[in-house]
C-alpha cells in the first residue's frame, strides 16, 4: 500500500471526523462493520492522482505507505500524529501489526468488512482471509464508498500523452514488443497484462502527467505473443499524432 508522499500541507486533521462519520453512515446503510481504505489506486504502483488520494482525503495522512486504520510504517510515527485527529483514527505500528492480525483481534464475531477489489491484489485478500480463518469476520467486495461521500473528488486524469522519441527511449516500441511476444511465446503464454502506467509507458514509448512530479499515463494494456497490444484508455485522450506514434489501427494496437 504504497503512494506519492506530498510536499506540503494539503489536509488538517479537523477535516478527518466529519468525513469518518459520513463514512460510517455509509457503511451502516451498505450492512458494513468496516471498510479497508488502502493507499493503492488500482494500478498498484507506487504513485497514485489526487482523484486516488482517499486515505489522505479521510484521514490527513499524506505520507506515502499506509491503510486506514491508520497503518504506518516507522517513518511516519511522528507526522501521522500531526496530521489526523488521533482521537478518532489509532495509529498502528506496521509490519510490527499486520492489518489482518489487527482485524482479527479488533473485530467483533460476525463483522462484515468491505473491501474495492480494484484497490487490492488476489494475494493481499488472500492473506487477510487467512488471518481471519476462524475469526467469524467475512470479506466483501463492494463499491468503494469512500467515493460515493467524496463530493468534491478531483477529476480522473485527462491530460494531454506525448510520444517519447526513439532517440531519447533507445529502442522503437515496436522492437520492444516483439521482443517481449518471443518471450511470452517460448514460455507458452499468451498474453501479458500490464497494469503498472510506468511498465506500459516504457514499453509504447509515451508520456503524460497524470501523476504529479511523475511523467506517466494511467492506463491498462494485453500485450499479445503476436506483438499486438490491447490498449485500455479513454480513446479521446489519443491525438492523431500519438495513435499513429504508437500503430492505433495498423494491426500494432
């Protein structure tokens, strides 16, 4: 549960209780107990938008490894508790605490905690339904209802994407693709699944800013053991300039 760590004061921890309460309010309407509120987006990088910052957004904490309730690493033991109402949000000392250790001694028998699987790996929800085993306490996908009570939520990114010349990238797109279908081929795959925008970026030869101070583009992609790729992206983000830069139409993309 990693992110980008800000450079300066974007919350307070007065804003945190209120925001808590809605939470609550929507997780007693959804028959939840909890909600697991990671600082991963769906990408699982490193970094992540504003409109990902949902743990800052609840709870002021703007460093760059935590989950709400609040998990820390030791890093942060001194700026968690001046950035959240300590009142309302415990910070917990990670790894010493793993979070489902803590879920299965601080939930009640037959809790229900709700979790956005977009925001999770398999094997993460693995692990916490390992620690629960026994506990009486489920796992249960739902809608992320951090969102829904995130009024103001800052738009998904938009902004413009730029070819990387083969100059500066060292080896054309189209080499790297190949390159990487052999590879799948000799290990009887056939496809890959790129989820991480700075893998993706590397391997079309583009650029954006979707990630502040990071030069990336939000977006998913299938590369195929014949060097095609299957790009998931909103198609008006595209220019004529960049989908020919990276083959949109000629069989490449």
């Amino acid at each position: 549960m990693t992110g980008l760590q800000g450079f300066g004061a974007t919350t307070r921890p007065e804003q945190g209780p209120p925001r808590l309460a809605a939470l609550r309010a929507a997780l007693a309407e959804a028959g939840l107990d909890g909600f697991l509120v990671p600082r991963a987006d769906r990408h699982q990088g490193e970094y992540v938008a504003p409109c990902d910052e949902r743990l800052a957004w609840l709870t002021g904490f703007t460093g760059s490894a935590g989950s709400a309730a609040v998990f820390v690493d030791g890093r942060y033991k001194v700026q968690v508790r001046a950035q959240v109402d300590t009142a309302h949000f415990t910070p917990v000392d990670w790894p010493a605490t793993r979070p489902g250790d803590w879920l299965a001694r601080e939930a009640p028998e037959g809790a229900v905690i709700g979790f956005d699987a977009w925001l999770h790996t398999r094997d993460e929800i693995r692990r916490l339904d390992r620690a629960l085993e026994g506990r009486g306490v489920t796992l249960r996908r739902v809608a992320n209802p951090v969102d829904r009570i995130w009024t103001d939520r800052p738009p998904r990114p938009a902004g413009p994407i730029r070819p990387h010349p083969e100059t500066l990238a060292g080896e054309a797109s189209t080499a790297k693709r190949r390159r990487l279908a052999e590879a799948l081929r000799q290990k009887g795959h056939r496809a890959a699944v790129l989820t991480l925008p700075d893998s993706l970026c590397w391997l079309l030869n583009i650029r954006g800013a979707d990630i502040p101070r990071t030069p990336v583009v939000q977006a998913m992609a299938v590369l195929h053991d014949d060097a095609r790729v299957t790009l998931f992206l909103d198609a008006a983000r595209l220019t004529p300039e960049v989908a020919a830069h990276i083959g949109v139409g000629d069989g490449g993309v």
